[in-house]
C-alpha cells in the first residue's frame, strides 16, 4: 500500500498504519470468540464452489474479498460456479469488491451478470459507502427473480 499510495482511499482508516491497526484489532476480537463460536455453530467450515448447507438456508450470503479479487488465481468457471452455489443455499447473494489485486475492475463481473441473468437471476452493481482501494466502492448483488 505504501509503494502504491495513488491506488488507496484514506477517507476510513486514514492512513497504512491505521489500517493494520483496526485490521489487527478485529482479528484478536475474532480470534477470541472462535472456540465459543465454533461450540455453539456461530462458525463453520465451508468452501466454494460446495457448501454443505441446505438449499435456501439463508436469507443472504455476502462474500467479501475473495470472489473477483483473485481473478487471477481462480477460474471464472471457479466463480460462477461459487456464486451458484451461494444462490442456493441463500436468496440473496452480495460480492465486494469488484476489483482485482491489480485494482481493475475484473474481467469476470460483465460475464457473470451475463450468465446469472440468462439462469434467471436478477443482478446488479451497487455503490456502496465503503472504499479503500480506489474505484472499489461498488458489490454484486443476485437474487431469484
């Protein structure tokens, strides 16, 4: 972040150091309720493309910093086939960010919007008030038509 400062907004965490702060802050939370949230089934296991949860168990699934940011690591076959799979076991799917590593909008969003529309899905981008890389204000939201 500190070699590339023209790629960052700054208006949330103000800066680096900040940001590592409250990233670090939320992890030691987190950490210390996993074994009670583990017990209890507040946390559990899973990973796409396959969960082991029932069709439209949930009323949303939010996936935050893993789809479209790693583009380049995973397949859009990978991706869509994740996204239909949070579609579901949820009636309302949200992506965020939209933007890969290399802070361009990936390559796989207009196709998936594509496909999910032509399996019936109703699809859209949403500016959202959060935003740290630059240009990555916005998320995918899916649902059932």
């Amino acid at each position: 972040m500190e070699a590339t400062p023209d790629s960052w907004v700054w208006t949330y965490h103000n800066n680096p150091q900040r940001l590592k702060e409250n990233r670090i802050r939320v992890m030691k939370k987190f950490v210390s309720d996993l074994e009670s949230g583990q017990k209890t089934g507040r946390y559990v296991t899973g990973q796409l493309p396959e969960l082991e949860f029932k069709d439209r168990e949930f009323d949303i699934a939010l996936c935050s910093h893993f789809l479209f940011l790693y583009s380049g690591l995973f397949s859009y076959e990978f991706h869509l086939a994740g996204i239909l799979e949070m579609l579901r076991i949820a009636d309302e799917v949200r992506i965020f960010p939209l933007l890969t590593l290399e802070v361009k909008k990936s390559d796989y969003v207009g196709r998936v919007m594509a496909d999910l529309e032509q399996l019936g899905y109703t699809v859209a981008i949403k500016q959202v008030d959060y935003e740290i890389q630059k240009g990555g204000n916005e998320m995918m939201q899916a649902g059932r038509a």
